[in-house]
C-alpha cells in the first residue's frame, strides 16, 4: 500500500503511475480498467483516485509488478499568472479548432462560447488542484467533482456541436419536463429508467451504423441516416432530463 499513499499524496499525480497501481490490483474492475486505459482526462483522473482511495483503504494487498525504472523527465514548473493564462490560451484554442463558430447557425454560436469558457474553468482548476497540499484532500475532491461537473458539460456540447457537423439539425436545447414535485424514490425510478431507455437506443444506433456501412442504395442509406438523426434527438432530450434530475438528487 505503501505505493499507493505515496501517489495519492504527490500533488503532481502521474496518471500512468496510477493506473499501472490500479490494473495489478488483483481487485481492478474490468470495465473501470476498460475506461481509464482510453487515457487522462478529469474526469478519468477522478475515477483512478477515487479507485486508489478504495484500494489503499482495503485490507487486500495490491501487487506492483517489477519494472524497469522509468527515465526520469524534467517537467517545467509554471511560474507565473501569464505562464498559466498562456498556456490555458493554448489549450483552448486546441479544443476548438476542428470547429469554426462562423459554420454554426445563431442557436449554437453562445454554446460555442459557452465551451470556451468551460475549458478555461476546467484548466484554472486543474492547476489550483496541482497547486494543493497534500494534505488538502476535502479541497482536491472538491475539485475534482467540480471538474467532472465542467466536463459532462462540455461534453453535452460537443455533442450539440458534431451533430449539427453531421446532419445540418439542432439537437433539443431544453425540455418542458417538471421533476420538482417527484419524491426521491421516484426521482431514482425516473433516473434508472430513462438511464435503461438511452441505452437501448444507443444500441439500436450501433445496429443502424452497421446497416448503414452495408447498404449501397442512396434513398435507404438516407432513410437510415434519418432514423439515426431522430433517434439521436430522443437520446439528448432525456439526457438532458437526466441532468434535471441529478440536480433534484
């Protein structure tokens, strides 16, 4: 466990580090392993330290296979407000390069903004969150879940964003939806069940995208694209009914 203790408290967090420690637990959960091996990002960042946090706890031992020593890399302290600004400026401009807002139609252009926005918060965060003692752990998770708010956000966004990339519609921007006067059993039913109907259609899509890579047929090829397009208008308003209810939660 020793390993462990020691990376939770290193403020500067290695992610590979962490996940080599999380995958030789004999206790590592496939599908959570799945998803932190697709990279670092906030919110995976998040999982890994939540997972360690369960493991160090645990009285099962976890197994650090025996490596050669990694080569040891020189990272560059950022020492100054226009460091930071500089660099967050960069980063942002990376995020949204592979859309221009002058492409969007007027409904989607503040949500274009909105997304700049967020990302910038997302990387303010992160370095107040390297910036933490290590003794700060109520503060980091804080932030943590602040970021992950941020991000499922943003990814909401992008979601609007790559739609009307692909098909030329707007996806639903809010619902008529009132879950305020739900009690919390029926809040969590609401949840589970939208949660089982999105995945349902997600799945029926993957079948269509199939269909679709196989028929050669102009007017049934358009025919599957619309059925992808309204399909996928279904799945993000009851995303974004979703959303309503974990803020009643």
């Amino acid at each position: 466990m020793d390993e462990i203790n020691d990376w939770l408290k290193d403020k500067h967090k290695d992610y590979g580090t962490g996940l080599k420690l999380y995958s030789s637990s004999s206790v590592a959960r496939n599908r959570t392993l799945a998803a932190l091996q697709r990279g670092s990002t906030p919110k995976n960042l998040s999982i890994l330290i939540k997972e360690l946090r369960q493991l160090k706890n645990s009285t099962r031992p976890v197994v650090v296979p025996r490596t050669k020593p990694a080569p040891v890399i020189e990272v560059k302290t950022v020492q100054s407000e226009l460091e930071k600004a500089s660099l967050i400026h960069n980063s942002t401009q990376n995020q949204l390069k592979k859309i221009r807002l002058g492409d969007l139609p007027k409904e989607l252009r503040p949500k274009y903004k909105k997304l700049s926005d967020l990302w910038y918060q997302m990387c303010e965060l992160k370095f107040v969150f390297n910036e933490l003692p290590p003794k700060n752990e109520k503060q980091a998770l804080q932030i943590i879940l602040k970021i992950e708010a941020l991000d499922q956000e943003k990814d909401m966004i992008w979601k609007e964003l790559d739609h009307w990339q692909k098909f030329k519609t707007i996806l639903p921007q809010e619902t008529e939806e009132d879950f305020s006067k739900l009690s919390p059993q029926e809040l969590f039913l609401k949840k589970a069940n939208l949660g089982n109907y999105i995945h349902k259609k997600n799945t029926r899509i993957d079948k269509w995208k199939e269909e679709l890579l196989k028929e050669t047929k102009k007017p049934e090829r358009v025919k599957i694209q619309e059925q992808i397009n309204r399909t996928l208008k279904s799945i993000h308003e009851h995303e974004l009914n979703l959303n309503k209810i974990g803020e009643l939660i």
